[in-house]
C-alpha cells in the first residue's frame, strides 16, 4: 500500500484499474484492531511504538500496524487463498500479538470501544499518514477512539468490483447487527449496541453506507472529482463502510465491531467472505440485486446500531420487519451455494449472544463496566483462542 500512495492521483487510478483487471477472485484478508491495555486496570496506553520495536525480527513484523491512536494495534493475515488458511492465521495473529505484548506488560482488547479511557489522554502515532489525518480532520479523528475487523475480499475485473460493492450495501446492517460488542464508552452504558458505529461512522467524512455506483468509470470520475476539488489528497480518505479499495484488487469490507471471541471473529469474517463472493456470483449469472436507497438503509442502520442481534430489522423487500436473527440466517441460506463452493460453510453461525448482548446483559444484572470488559478479554482464550 504504501508504494500505491506515493502514486499521483492519475496514477493511483490507473494502477487499480490494471489490479482488479489481473485480480484473482476471492482471495482474502482480514485485519483486527486491539487495544493496548494495562494488566492492572485495563484501561489504555500509549505503547504501540514498544510493540512495534520488539516485533521486529519475528514473524509478527510484516503483519503488524499502527492504526491511529498509540494505544491500538492492528493485525493482519496478509492475502489467503482459502478461508481455512485465512481462519487459522487470525487466530496465530492473535497469539503472536499476544505473545509479543506480555512480556512488555500489556494486555489485549477487542471490543468495538475501550468502556471509559478518556479519548483525550490517547496520542496519535508519529506517522506522516495520521499527521495528515491529524490536520484535515481534528476533533473528528481524536475521538475516534474505536475498534474493528475489516475485510479484503479478491474480486475480478474493475466493473464486477464497483458493482459487487454496491450490491453489499445492502448487508452492511447485518454484519454490524451480527458484529455489535461496543454498548459502553467513556464510562456509560449507551445502551446502544454499537457505539463504535456511532463514533466513527457519524463523524467522518465519506464514510458509513456509500451511493451506488454502476461502473468502475462512474467510480473513477467521483473519485477524481474528490482529488481534484482537494477534498482528498489520498485514496485512504474515503472511509466509507465497504469500498472498492484504490491500492488492493478487493473489496473491502469496514462496518464490523472488533470481536472479543475468536470463534464469533471467524465466523463474522467467514459471512462476510461469502456475501462479498455471492453478490459477484450473482451479478455473473444475471441475477437481480436491489439497489435500494441509502434512505431505507440508513433506517436499518440505526436499528443495528442501537438495538443490534436482539432487535428488528426492516425487509426492505417486503416492507415489513422481522428479527436481525431471523434475518441473518436468510442470508446465511441465501449465501449456502457459494459458501459450499468456497469451504466457509461450517463457520456460518448466528451466536445465542453476541459480545454486546453479554455485556448488557451483565450490566442489567449489575456488574461494573470493570467486571464486565475484564469478561470479555479474559480468560486469555477470549483474546487469543
């Protein structure tokens, strides 16, 4: 990515186009975001620079990065051809994560927000890209303490991917509904589901549900508009909640909830690995995709963030509602003959709680935010399976 962003704007276009047109289909990669915390009183530091050092040399080194805030660090399988090989890797990123971390005295998170770290006592790392994001966006990007799983999904040819992005609109409710583990930030119960959502998605700029786009040309001319008027300088700048990405042949996929459980991470990445192959499956054999408007979207969106896996969402087919469970498994149905194809069918699953779920739920029984962030990173399995 990095040779991609010293590209011209010109450049930068150009250079996708020829990736997508060479892109195998389907490969992958996911990315997990963590907190750095203090073992004593698990709130965050600022010590992604140490991690980083002491990675160097190990097999963690070329797969760890710094996003944003010195108190997180993300961790990435690099490119798989098969999701067994994807899964298996998330879960020796974690390990290697975690066994680089101890020795420093830190520990690992991985729910959507920290429960009460103040965002005014987190640094921004010392990069020239977050120096930028530092300078354009302000109070926008210090608040943006939050944590999240994204998804790289290999897709051919530059029209299939712009389309196939449009198409996975219409599922981003879902996978946030599935994925939501944020109810708690800056010391209160929201009693939203995912705040993460609410933090990051409302307050960026070109982020959250994207318009359609029909045509890698219809893309590109947005884009060039944006670089022309200086409403961005580089192509990370748009941040919306899944995108053709400019540097990667993939789409990718950025509206999920870091996942506290390994088995629930898998499985979140496994749907959204297959939704992501069956929408360019389905625009392959001619089969019609709803383009519904960001309207109707937005509404179920709210109802992810505030109610997520217990709550209802709408059919926007039908016009009638029905639960985010129930719903997802008709997408799991409706995803089964690529998700066949592509080996990813035992790791489809709707969980009987979600990481969200459990925390409320604990904290409608009374436990402090204390106990109920210390349930989710520990015992260790939580964190490192």
């Amino acid at each position: 990515m990095g040779d991609a962003q010293r590209l011209t704007p010109e450049e930068q276009l150009r250079f996708s186009r020829e990736q997508f047109e060479a892109a195998k289909d389907f490969t992958l990669a996911v990315e997990e975001e963590f907190a750095l915390l203090d073992p004593r009183t698990l709130g965050l530091v600022n010590r992604f620079e140490e991690l980083q050092a002491t990675a160097v040399g190990t097999e963690l080194e070329d797969h760890l990065v710094g996003e944003l805030i010195a108190s997180e660090a993300e961790v990435r399988t690099g490119r798989c051809d098969t999701f067994a090989e994807a899964g298996e890797l998330m879960g020796e990123r974690r390990l290697q994560l975690a066994q680089l971390a101890a020795p420093l005295g830190i520990e690992l998170g991985a729910t959507g927000t920290h429960p009460w770290s103040d965002w005014k006592e987190q640094r921004i790392i010392d990069t020239a890209h977050y120096r930028r994001n530092d300078e354009i966006l302000r109070y926008v990007v210090w608040r943006n303490n939050t944590f999240g799983l994204h998804l790289h999904v290999g897709v051919n040819g530059p029209d299939r991917a712009v389309r196939t992005t449009s198409a996975m609109r219409n599922f981003l409710p879902e996978l946030l509904a599935l994925s939501a583990s944020s109810p708690f930030v800056e010391g209160v119960c929201t009693y939203l589901h995912s705040a993460r959502t609410q933090i990051f998605t409302r307050m960026f700029p070109r982020c959250g549900i994207p318009d359609v786009f029909a045509s890698w040309d219809e893309w590109e001319r947005y884009v060039r508009l944006l670089y022309d008027t200086h409403s961005i300088d580089e192509h990370t700048q748009l941040w919306w909640s899944v995108r053709a990405h400019l540097a990667f042949p993939t789409v990718e996929v950025r509206i999920m909830d870091g996942q506290p459980e390994l088995a629930e991470a898998r499985s979140l990445a496994a749907l959204t690995y297959a939704l992501v192959a069956r929408c360019a499956r389905a625009l392959d054999e001619g089969e019609p995709l709803p383009a519904y408007p960001n309207r109707l979207l937005e509404e179920n969106l709210w109802r992810a963030i505030r109610y997520g896996l217990s709550g209802e969402l709408i059919d926007l087919a039908l016009g009638t509602t029905l639960p985010a469970r129930a719903r997802i498994e008709q997408l799991i149905e409706w995803a089964l003959p690529v998700a066949d194809e592509l080996a990813v069918t035992p790791w489809l699953a709707v969980p009987v709680q979600n990481a969200a779920e459990r925390q409320l739920a604990r904290f409608a029984e009374g436990a402090s935010l204390e106990e109920i962030y210390a349930e989710q990173i520990r015992p260790k399995e939580r964190v490192v399976g």
